[in-house]
C-alpha cells in the first residue's frame, strides 16, 4: 500500500440469498429513501435512447475498474498499476471525444448506469484542468435531475481537494498511519443531509463500505487538502 492513497470508490451493494430458515429484514431507511429517488431519475428520463453508446460506456467503465483491480485481470497489482496512467488518459481521450460528439452522456441518453460510468471516467481523469471545465454543466444537469447527483459528488469533492479545500460530501479519503482518514468537509455538522440530497448514503455507512472494499480501517481523523502542483 502506498505511504498516501486518495479513495474514490463508487460502490455497488451485494444482495445476499435468503435461506428458508432467514427472514428479511427491513432495508434502512436512508437506502429506501435513495433507491426510490433513484428510480425517480429512471422514471423521469427513461432508459437511454443510444443503446450503441450504452454499450460503449459501459465497456469504458469494465476497463476503468479492470485496471484498478476490481475486476478479473491476468495481471500483477503492479503491472495494472504501472500502466494505469496510460489506460486513464486512453478513457479520458474517449469520453472527450463522445462529450465533442454527443454532449455529456445523460440518463435520457444511455440510461444511468452508463451515465454514471462516463462520470466515473471523469473522476479519474489526470486532466484536471477539463475536470473543472466541466464542472459547471454537470452541476446544473445534476441539479435538474438529468444525471445522477451521487456520482457527480466523486468528481466535485475531487477537485476541492485538489484544490487544497474543503471537500463538501466527504467521499475522499487518504491512507495516513494504517488507516484511512477522511479530507476535511465545508459542514461536519451537516455532511449526513449534504450527503443524502446527493443520494450517498450516511457517512458511517461509507465508511464501513470503504474499510470492508480495501481492508483498512477508516479512522475519525480528519486530514488537510493541500493544492496539487
């Protein structure tokens, strides 16, 4: 593991089988609240128009988490690691071109798993500089219910700290003393309610999401941004 690791992780739940002799149990209620915002956006926007750029994105997104290890590979840790950069700005190349082309990938578009794949992309894209460029566009898809509000939260929270500021819905995390502790947050006080207008669960919860995907412990400190050169 390396001395710092910035965490960005869209995670996906697991449903487990039931046994006969296992009841279900009630889903808390900050996960029913988001599931059923989130079919909303599906009712809303539909399920895509442009099934081939569907496709495509979702393939983009198979090569992003490959590379990283979330996904099968022939490849050692360190092999995928050393050739990260390349498939980043390879991704980044392609989704400049689909923006160029086809404007950002909306869920009445391609529906909302690929739209969230194509931001997913953007939040690991090396170039920054197009990051904050397309800042304000999303924010204002997002804000209109065209796109979903908990992936773009990766993106802006990313570029606050880059930036060497307050992050504002607490998904950024640095490996500091064998743990994970999370960058400072505009309001503390109110991360939770922040985190459930942009369909995230409590902030509790990702943590235990975050220690259970990369074995590490999230810890209650509280980091620094400091502005990337």
């Amino acid at each position: 593991m390396p001395r710092h690791l910035t965490v960005v992780a869209i995670l996906a739940a697991i449903a487990l089988p039931l046994t006969a002799q296992t009841k279900p149990t009630a889903e808390p209620a900050w996960k029913t609240a988001i599931e059923a915002r989130r079919q909303q956006l599906i009712q809303k926007n539909g399920y895509g128009t442009d099934s081939a750029l569907r496709t495509q994105l979702m393939q983009m997104r198979s090569t992003d988490q490959t590379a990283r290890g979330f996904a099968p590979s022939s490849a050692t840790r360190k092999e995928m690691m050393q050739k990260l950069p390349v498939t980043d700005a390879e991704l980044t190349g392609e989704l400049k071109q689909i923006v160029q082309q086809k404007g950002w990938p909306t869920i009445a578009l391609v529906g909302i798993d690929a739209s969230n794949a194509a931001m997913l992309i953007l939040t690991h894209t090396a170039d920054h500089a197009w990051q904050r460029q397309m800042l304000p566009q999303l924010e204002q898809l997002a804000d209109t219910g065209k796109i979903d509000p908990s992936s773009l939260a990766f993106v802006v929270d990313k570029e606050l700290v880059a930036q060497g500021k307050l992050q504002r819905y607490g998904t950024q995390f640095k490996y500091i003393n064998g743990g994970l502790a999370m960058y400072g947050v505009e309001d503390p006080g109110g991360l939770d309610a922040q985190r459930a207008r942009a369909l995230l669960p409590p902030i509790d919860v990702y943590k235990q999401q975050l220690t259970a995907m990369y074995h590490i412990p999230a810890s209650k400190q509280i980091v620094t941004a400091t502005p990337q050169n």
